[in-house]
C-alpha cells in the first residue's frame, strides 16, 4: 500500500488550503505557530515530504540538514527570502512560490498609494479628526493627465499600467525585458531609465530587488528625476536610497513618497518616518483577505499536484511541468539520467563539455528538465549527491560547459536522446529512447548500433569483432559462477570494433572483472550500475 505524502504547514495558512491537501490525499499537519520555533521545527522536519510556509518560517541549510525526506517547499507569497535556495536546491528540494496570486491586491495597493500621496489624505484624514479642518493646507494635484513612469512592468507593473491608463494618465515603462509588442499591447510607452526620470511626475517601482536593481533610485538617479516627482514603492525595500531620498524630500526636489516597504523590517524606525510629504504602511501589499487566500490555495494545489503528479509550477529552482506533461515526461526523465550515468560512469577524465541532443518527439517536450536528469547522471558517479534539482548549478561550478540541441525529425525512432560527453580524452556518446512500454533503452553506443534494457547491474565491454570472444567471456562468467541475464551485441563492421552490454544478476566481483579484461581482444571492461 502506498503512504500518503505528509506535508506540515507552518505559518498560518487559510484553513482552505488545508482541506484542498486532505481532499487530494494529501496528509497534513497543521502547526501555524511551529515556524517561530526553529529548534521544534527542525526536530520534526524529518518526518515530512513538502513544507508549506509563509514569511514566519525561516527555511535555514541547518533545518535542510534534517529534512531527509523532504521534496518540496511552497511559500504563499511572491517572495521567497526567507528560504535558502541553494541549500535546498543542492539536497534536492523544489522551492515554489505564488507569484500572480497577489498581483492584483499589490498593483491596486500602489494605486491606493499614489492617490493617498496626491490628495494628501493620512495627513488630511489625522487633521480633521483632530478637529482642525484645515481646508486650505491640503492642496493635491490631479492624476489625469499626468505622466507615471513604472520601474519594471512585469506582472505586476503591467495591472498597474492598466489601471493607470483607465485614470488617464500617460504611462512610461522601463525594463529591459519589456519587448515592445508587449509594450504596444498594453498601451504603454517603452523609454530607458533616464528618459523616464525626466519624464515622469510619479514614479512606482514594481522589480525585484537584485544586484543589478539595488538603488535604482539612488541619490545620482533621484537627481535627474523631474523637479516635484512622487515616488511609490510597493514592492521590495532597497530599490531606493532610503537616506538620499529624505535628502531629496528636504529640499523639495522630490514632492513626496509612498512606501509600503523597507530595507529594514520589521520597519520600528527609518529616516523616512515623520517628513510630512511621506505616507508609510506596514507591508500591506499583499494584505487583502481575497490575496491571502489565493495564495494559500495555489500553494496546497501546487504542492499536491508535484507530490501525487510530479508537476512542478511556479519553482523558482526546477523548470515548470505541468500535470499533463508530467506523465509523458517521466519515462524520458528517467531515459536521460540512465543515459547520463551510462556515459558518467564511463568517463575517468574530467568532462568538459556535455552535448544532449533531443530528436523527434521528445523534442517538443520540457528539455530543460529533461537536461537536468541527464546532468545528474553524468555527475553523480563523481558527485554522490548530486540530483537532478542541483545539478545544473554543480556543472555550473565545476566549468562544465552544457549545450542543448533540438532536431524537429527522428531517423529510426519516433523519439531519440544523445548524451555526448567530452573529454581531453576525446567523447564519447550514447543515445536511447522509450519504446510503447515505457521502459527506457539504449539504441546506439559511440555511433555502434545495440539495443539493451538498463538492469541494475551490467557488464559494459568494447573489443574486437574476433571469433571466439562471446564464448570465452561467457565462460569466464560462468566458471565464476556469475549468471548473464542478457546478452547484446553491437559491431561497425565484420571483424572491426565491437560492443558488449551484458545485464548479470548481481554485482561483479573485482576478480572476474580483471578476469574478463585478460581475455584476448578486449579493449576496455567496465561493470555498471543502475
């Protein structure tokens, strides 16, 4: 009988999403508090296959370390720092987010943001309830009309783009990865960063906080910005030079701003807090009831779809796969790590590139993933932890070079995979496919034409096309007592270069493996395992 998948949540998670885990055959463990414990955590974190967590959960290498049988982790939210991707990639664990589920809640919050900051209304609203009305000190500006410029117009940015445009304002967009038919489709105008800064009368950030986006607003780039600009950030702290940009509010270069988030947090103080140009929230950018429970939601449908499916969605370490590919992608995952491992475990030198070329129908699947499997094929005779989730990185490392190649038409078969792996000692390549049974087999090794099932032990042997070799290696098995399950054979041509790749039951013992190395005519005898 096969067991449930255990998941333990750890945050608090809508009970929703607890039931969509118990209605998919998922067993889960609801412990909402458990993640501000990490000593309680990390004691328990064995015993679970995925990790449902929010932003209170701190998924550290030390909690990793006890995870043995963990496959996957699914942060609800967008963001996913409070887990070490490395870490988790290198023991082989899937990390997914939630990224579009709180889209709309955080795009309308930087529109809440923009009009809070061009009415005045915090500073308003807290003088009228003091009983001052003061009528004639709050004075805004309009939105229409006026020209926004969005810093990064990903998901995110591209809602808050359409709302902008439905006020009537004029929007400029940057971000290089904006192609300009998307630009056209949403009606926004594509400019680099400097054109935008001296264009727009608001500016809101919606980019993730990398290196190359860190203070993008920094006290240079604040400089061009247009005389009396607001400035919104509802999305990562960083993006701006929180102390240039109080300089800027002092000297009224810069009108306003509004920030829903901070380097620091939780925010207790900054240098921002108490200029009366600037409006503040906690965070709130996804703090909707409807985004809390969608999140929670996609999170438990993604987790159970990878672990009773094998889909992957939204991983921010592993290509996507979806619930239906995933049944077609499996014996193909599994033909290319065997492929990997045939060459890995042929291979003495150090590899320096690795050549995988995928024909036919295979072809239009998922490659990436099907890469992978074969990266960690090739690594882990080296590397025995390596897996299919880390490997690319470990390549990555170690300079291996990876190359993909795609070709649309097969020759003999409806689907091919070539793994060639290169060496200072030349390369050498094996191809396989999956017939209608399902079962993974290797078709041709080093341009020699053979066909074999992968066994769990077998015999690799290279030699002579010489009379008499088949009946001195079966002899020399036989005499130690080592039964040849199956026998193929492969040859360029009469009396050339020949191949053996016989499946035994058992592992070879060391001394019939030099044995089968005396016998004449053989040129290399390798034992391996699957």
């Amino acid at each position: 009988m096969t067991t449930k998948p255990r998941v333990l949540i750890s945050d608090a998670l809508s009970p929703a999403a607890v039931q969509i885990f118990k209605d998919r055959g998922v067993e889960v463990d609801f412990q909402p508090d458990l993640g501000k414990d990490k000593d309680r955590l990390a004691a328990i974190i064995g015993e679970y296959d995925g990790l449902a967590i929010r932003s209170a959960t701190k998924v550290t290498p030390k909690i990793l370390e006890k995870a043995a049988r963990l496959k996957v982790i699914g942060r609800a939210g967008i963001g996913v720092d409070n887990v070490d991707i490395p870490a988790a990639t290198a023991r082989g664990v899937i990390v997914m987010n939630t990224p579009f589920g709180n889209s709309i809640t955080t795009a309308e919050h930087a529109i809440a943001m923009m009009f809070a900051l061009a009415r005045q209304i915090p500073a308003a609203d807290a003088s009228t309830q003091a009983g001052k009305w003061e009528k004639n000190r709050f004075m805004g500006v309009e939105i229409t009309g006026k020209t926004l410029g969005i810093i990064g117009c990903g998901n995110i940015g591209a809602i808050v783009a359409e709302r902008a445009i439905g006020l009537r304002m004029r929007v400029v967009a940057f971000d290089p990865f904006l192609s300009p038919e998307r630009a056209l489709d949403l009606g926004v105008e594509k400019v680099e960063l400097d054109e935008l800064l001296a264009r727009a009368d608001i500016i809101t950030l919606h980019t993730p906080l990398t290196e190359k986006t860190k203070n993008i607003l920094s006290a240079e780039n604040l400089a061009k910005a247009k005389a009396g600009v607001r400035i919104v950030n509802c999305a990562r702290g960083g993006l701006v030079d929180e102390q240039a940009l109080r300089a800027a509010l002092d000297s009224g270069h810069v009108a306003g701003a509004a920030f829903d988030v901070f380097v620091t947090e939780p925010a207790t103080e900054n240098v921002l807090f108490g200029h009366p140009n600037v409006v503040c929230t906690p965070h709130l950018g996804a703090a909707t009831s409807e985004a809390q429970e969608n999140v929670a939601l996609q999170v438990a449908e993604q987790m159970s779809d990878y672990l009773l499916k094998g889909a992957i969605t939204n991983a921010v370490n592993f290509p996507s796969i979806t619930a239906e590919e995933a049944p077609r992608l499996k014996p193909y995952i599994a033909l290319a790590e065997k492929l990997g491992s045939f060459a890995g475990q042929l291979t003495e030198t150090g590899i320096g590139r690795v050549r995988i070329t995928y024909e036919g129908e295979v072809a239009g699947m998922k490659t990436k993933a099907l890469t992978s499997a074969a990266i960690a094929g090739i690594l882990r005779p080296m590397l025995a932890d390596v897996n299919v989730v880390s490997a690319p990185s470990i390549a990555k490392e170690r300079g291996v070079i990876v190359e993909e190649m795609i070709r649309d038409a097969g020759g003999d078969y409806d689907s091919l995979v070539t793994v060639a792996v290169e060496t200072e000692r030349g390369e050498r390549g094996v191809s396989g496919t999956v017939f209608a049974d399902g079962r993974p087999r290797i078709v041709d090794i080093k341009g020699l034409k053979v066909e074999a099932e992968f066994a769990p032990s077998m015999i690799y042997v290279s030699n002579e096309d010489k009379p008499g070799f088949v009946g001195r290696f079966a002899t020399t098995l036989g005499d130690a007592g080592v039964n040849i399950a199956t026998f193929a054979l492969g040859r360029d041509q009469p009396g050339g270069s020949a191949i053996a790749l016989v499946e035994v039951d058992g592992p070879l013992p060391a001394d019939v493996l030099a044995r089968v190395q005396t016998i004449p005519g053989v040129k290399q005898a390798k034992p391996l395992a699957f």
